[in-house]
C-alpha cells in the first residue's frame, strides 16, 4: 500500500495550557482514529539547524515545518481525506502531503 508523509507548517501556539491539551487531546484521538494506516503517527521537530552546500552552519530553518506524520492509503485521495481531519488545522496550521516514493534497494 503507497505511503504518504503529511508534514505540519505553521500553527498558533495555545493561549494557556487548558488551551494546549485540549488541543492534544483532539490531536491523540485522531492518531487514535487511523489505526494501522499510522506507519509513523506523531515526529514533532526541535532544535532545527541548516547545513549549507559550503558546510556552514546555521541554527534554525529555513521552513515552517514542524513536524510530520507517515500514513498508509490507498490513494492520495484517500491520504487528503485522512489529512483533512487533522485538528491541527483548527490552529491555523497547514498541511501538506505527498506520496513517499520506494526506492530501489529499499
């Protein structure tokens, strides 16, 4: 079955943390709710550095991502629907969501 990365870009942070697990809680049950089809289910980002094609070095990114999720579908229809519920679009992020190519070898 063709696996998709749904990455996470953007979102408000919580006013307080009720806010902030309220919004975890939502965020657990849908995880909860894809079963199987979460390969990969929660990889929040910290700590960002870029490295630069002359071996440089700089601390943060250069993209708003900030985590990603790996899902099993059977379609990118099908992965858009699951990204669809999402609740972290209820906090102002955005998600993309592409197809995970299997590389030879793999």
């Amino acid at each position: 079955m063709p696996r998709y990365i749904i990455i996470y870009l953007g979102g408000g942070k919580p006013s307080s943390p009720e806010e902030g697990e309220q919004h975890m809680s939502k965020y657990r049950a849908w995880l909860s709710s894809l079963g199987d089809s979460a390969v990969s289910p929660a990889n929040p980002l910290k700590n960002t550095n870029t490295v630069h094609s002359d071996g440089t070095v700089n601390t943060g990114g250069t993209t708003s991502m900030s985590g990603f999720t790996i899902i099993e579908a059977d379609s990118m229809e099908a992965a858009l629907l699951i990204a669809k519920g999402c609740p972290f679009l209820d906090v102002g992020g955005s998600l993309e969501v592409s197809e995970l190519i299997q590389m030879p070898g793999q």
